[in-house]
C-alpha cells in the first residue's frame, strides 16, 4: 500500500473534444506542504475540482490514503478537507456557532475536537465573536479550522493568504507549515504570490495547457550552472587558478569572484583554491526566484 497522502494517477479530464488534463501523475506525501501552480487555463483548478469531487473523472483516479476516488468516493473523499475560493460562513452568527453548525454536517466530531481546531488556529479570543466582525485573515483560519474538524489527512487550500495584509499573510503562512509539521496533513496550495509559495511550500509542482512540466523541491533550480560568488585573496591568483586548472571563468566584481558551475565541483574548487595557497572568506551561490523559474518555464506573464 502506498505511502502517499494523495496520489494522482494518469489522470485525464477530458470536454467535449477538448482535453483539459492530459495524464497528469504526481503524489503528495503526509506532513507536505505542495505548491500547484499554473497560468491561466493550465488546469490546475479543474484538477482540483476532480480531487474533490466537483467534476468527473475523464480517465485515470484519485488516490487518498490509497483509497480510489473512482470506486469507493465517500471514504476517500473523508479523508479531505477543503477551501475552494473563499470561505463561507454565517456572519450574523458566532465563530463558534459557525464551527458548531458545520460539526453537524459530519459524524464523530466532539465538542473537543471542536475546542482543538479552534486553537490550532489562534482564534480562542474571538471564536465567540460575530464573525461578520471577523478581519478577513481572521474569517481565513476560521475556515480552514471547518475544513480541519473531521481530521482530514489531505487538506487543499485555494489563494489561502488572497486580499490579507504582510502581517496576515506571514501569520497564515506560520499556520500553514504549523498544521503540516504538528497535524502530519499533506498541504496543497495554489496561490498567485509566488514569493509565498517559495516560502511556504516544501515542493511546487508547475501545470500548463493540461500537462505536468515540471515538478520539484523548493530552491531547486532546472539550470545546472549556478552563479557563484567568491570572496577571496589573493583575487588575481584565484581567478588564474579557476582558469588554468578549472577552465572556469571567472569576472571580478564589487571585491568578489563570480562564475558559473554545477554545485557538486563546488567543493572541488575551494580544495584546489586551498592548496594553492588562497584564503577563502565567503563562497554564496545566487539561485533563481521561483517567479524566475516560473516565466522561464512557462514563456508567459500571468498565473491562474
């Protein structure tokens, strides 16, 4: 049996003659944070909306905790909890009315399990509020505390830190990697902020015209030849030594060496720089932002 919180497997959505998802395979593991992202029309919320039983399954499945989407769709949609768009909620009624009411709707939720939520998200002070008094970031946890209560393995966030404020956005992104190191659930987001989901997420996984291009930790990079910056004397010597015995060119500049190379010659480098008698102060390696990665791959200037 699998390990994987949530596998997606050959998945293909298929309307009329056009295809929407095109074999899309990946598989997100318990206690991950994924970021999915895409540009417009790419799919990612039409796969999202087959994760969670929104729309059909062309061909392929959903696995949840091993359990088939296609054939056995209550038990495994048990296993998720959701935020597609925004949450909804009563205002006219209680934080805690809200949670209470939607308890309801779900067998086994206790009065404790309910309190636990509640805490997990920061909200004991203002659980007994009207929630149309609510800030927005305050209505956000609000909601993923609802989507949290059946103790969901896999929990999907769509926009998750949308209109909030640099103080809303770093305390739901604090919530975010809490709920995956502490609850042990697999976290997928999908997010226009790049720079939050460089931050946020564990691996990114980026969708266009259907297809899966490309899928990998946070802080990798596709280009093998990083850029390097060395801070080292003599810097005439060093730069002579990069050349003759590494062919490596390097440029001076502002006090410091820069050259590209794969980072597994790195420490090759600073052996051959050693035993030549050269001092090394600093060596940092400048990688490319997501966003960098994002339009290099995508070709294009907007995201869904």
């Amino acid at each position: 049996m699998t390990s994987a919180a949530l596998e997606l497997v050959h998945l293909k959505k298929t309307i009329g003659k056009k295809e929407i998802i095109k074999d899309l395979s990946l598989s997100i593991e318990p206690g991950e944070v994924f970021g999915f992202i895409g540009p417009n029309g790419a799919g990612k919320t039409t796969t999202i909306r087959m994760i969670v039983g929104l729309i059909s399954i062309t061909e392929g499945d959903v696995l949840i905790q091993g359990k088939s989407s296609k054939t056995s769709f209550k038990e495994a949609i048990q296993e998720v909890g959701a935020i597609v768009e925004n949450p909804e909620m009563y205002p006219f009624m209680s934080g805690w009315q809200n949670v209470k009411h939607y308890a309801r709707m779900m067998s086994g939720v206790t009065k404790e399990r309910m309190q636990e939520v509640v805490e997990l998200m920061g909200l004991e002070k203002a659980i007994h509020e009207k929630v149309g008094k609510y800030s927005l970031g305050m209505r956000q946890r609000l909601g993923i505390a609802q989507a949290l209560l059946h103790k969901p393995s896999v929990l999907i966030l769509d926009e998750p830190t949308n209109g909030l404020d640099p103080a809303g956005i770093r305390e739901m992104r604090d919530h975010i990697r809490h709920l995956a190191k502490e609850q042990n659930v697999a976290i997928i987001i999908s997010s226009h902020l790049l720079s939050e989901i460089e931050q946020m997420c564990d691996r990114i996984g980026i969708i266009k015209n259907g297809e899966l291009i490309t899928l990998q930790q946070v802080g990798e990079t596709e280009n093998d030849n990083l850029l390097h910056h060395l801070q080292v004397t003599p810097m005439n010597r060093a730069k002579q030594i990069l050349h003759e015995h590494l062919q490596l060119e390097a440029t001076a500049l502002d006090g410091r060496l820069s050259f590209h190379c794969q980072k597994e010659f790195v420490p090759n480098i600073i052996s051959k720089l050693v035993e030549n008698h050269c001092a090394i102060y600093e060596l940092t390696t400048a990688h490319d932002s997501l966003e960098d990665q994002f339009f290099e791959l995508i070709g294009e200037n907007t995201i869904e």
